[in-house]
C-alpha cells in the first residue's frame, strides 16, 4: 500500500500575537522629506472647476514684453486708436483718475463684464500696462498680432501657470504697472463672480499696493447692440485709492482673505447691481490697512 508523503508542517501563525501600538503608529507615518518648503500652487485666472481652463498649451509665448522703440511706439499708436474707437462707440464717464499712483509699481485690479474692458481703461488710464491675457486670444487673426505688437503676459487659465507668475513678478519689481482681473474671466452674470487667488498671491509675493478699477455699461450684448444701431453705450470707469494686503504669500488661508478683501473693494465702487457673489457689500465698507 502506498504511503502518502509527509506535508512540511504548517508554518506559525503570527496574526494573532500582540503587536506594540507604538510600532504599528510608526509604522503608518509617512517618511518626513527634508528640504525647501514648498509654496502653494496659485493658479492664475482661474481657481475653480466651473472656470475656463485652457485647451491651447503655448509656453514659449510666455514671457515679459519687452520694451524696444518698436514696441514703445506701437503701444503710442493703439492708444491713440483705441481712443478713437472708445469716442465713437460710448458716452464714458470717468472718476477718480487723481487716486491713481504717478509711478509704480502697482497691481492693477479690475472686474471683467465684456470686451471692451481693457480698451477702456487703455484709453483713460494714464498708463501702459503690462496685462495678463488668456493665451487662446493668441490665435485670433487680427486681435492676436494688435496684442502681441502692444506686447502682453499670456496666461494659461485654469492651470499652475508659473510663467506667468514669474513673468508679472519680474514686471512689478521692476516697477511696471500690472493689470489682472481676479475673477478670470468675463462675468457671466454681469455682477462680480467670485474671485481668483492670482491677483492676491502677486500683491503679496511682491508687497506692492493695488489699485482697484471698476467698470459698467460694457457687456457684450449691451454694447454691441447699440453698435449695430449706431447708438453710443453709457460707461463708466472709477478708479478708486490704492491699497496694501496684509498677510503672506505661502499662507493659503491668507490668500483667500486677501482675495476676498480685494473683491469686496471692487464691490464697493460698483453699484449694487453689479456686485453679484458680493453683494453683501456696502459703501461703509473700510479699505484693508496699508492704505495709500
């Protein structure tokens, strides 16, 4: 009769001894990285989900403008256009330009209701600025080769764009005027959407006072419905005192009071039916502290 071969014997069972609760917590700590503390990710012109996020990647493009007497001169030459334009299709009605600084630099904040946004304020602002605009106006015929003969920060929207970053840096410690809307786009609604935490982050990062500008009258619909008509459309531009943020840069919970801190500013210059998300805002609201 054939015997079965022996099975090698069944090794220990060690689940059920007693296992130290200190080394079972050591072992579930994640090991510590040693090194440079990492700043948090800002995403220009957009922070969230319900925001644009740019399909066009076009990193080379961005960059500070630089200023050669080609440059200087067509900035001179769309100026003068643009001023034009600005006279033939509105009635503009503008306020506050003494608040605005004689030298920078400074963060130009602005709300964003239609297209003509940065012509207006191109036309009456005393300035050239160095702007941030979305990357996909690159592709556009005619529009695209006016903005990059101006010379502009393209941005990718809805993504870490430290390009971008670093470009409207540079600009500003080198005393430039920067313009940027915190909400990252054309508003919807045709009140203040919500704001982004770009503006904020550059303020901050470069510890340079903001100036906030407010505009109405230039939705889109609005606006080109009375040009079809050759109808002049009513806006306004305010330009209201500069201001400085408290708190850090690579504190996330000090961006978003200072986002919030510059949107109810914005608010407050607006009427109330162009506050939107802020309308909570009143005119008895104080500017943050550091104002000019």
């Amino acid at each position: 009769m054939p015997i079965a071969p022996s099975l090698p014997p069944k090794p220990p069972n060690y689940g059920d001894k007693p296992v130290s609760e200190v080394s079972k917590k050591r072992s579930s700590r994640r090991p510590r990285r040693r090194g440079r503390r990492r700043e948090p990710v800002i995403r220009i012109g957009s922070n969230y989900g319900d925001k644009p996020v740019s399909e066009v990647w076009r990193p080379e493009l961005t960059r500070l403008p630089v200023l050669t007497p080609a440059r200087r001169l067509a900035r001179r030459l769309l100026k003068g256009l643009v001023r034009f334009l600005v006279f033939c299709f509105t009635r503009t009605e503008v306020s506050g330009l003494e608040n605005f600084p004689k030298k920078g630099p400074a963060l130009v904040v602005m709300n964003h209701l239609g297209d003509a946004d940065a012509l207006i304020m191109l036309a009456f602002l005393p300035i050239f600025p160095e702007a941030l605009a979305k990357i996909e106006l690159y592709n556009f015929p005619v529009l695209g080769a006016l903005m990059h003969a101006y010379g502009v920060i393209w941005v990718h929207r809805g993504q870490p764009d430290r390009r971008a970053i670093r470009a409207a840096l540079e600009g500003l410690r080198a005393g430039k005027f920067v313009g940027v809307a915190p909400e990252g786009r054309e508003s919807l609604s045709g009140g203040l959407e919500e704001g982004t935490e770009g503006a904020a982050f550059l303020a901050i990062k470069a510890g340079v006072p903001l100036v906030p500008v407010t505009i109405t009258g230039t939705q889109n619909a609005r606006l080109y419905g009375n040009m079809k008509r050759l109808r002049r459309t009513p806006v306004t531009l305010r330009v209201g005192k500069a201001f400085i943020l408290p708190g850090q840069a690579n504190r996330q919970g000090a961006l978003r009071e200072a986002t919030r801190l510059i949107m109810e500013v914005l608010a407050r210059q607006l009427p109330p039916e162009y506050r939107g998300v802020y309308s909570y805002v009143d005119g008895s609201l104080r500017l943050p502290r550091g104002e000019r």
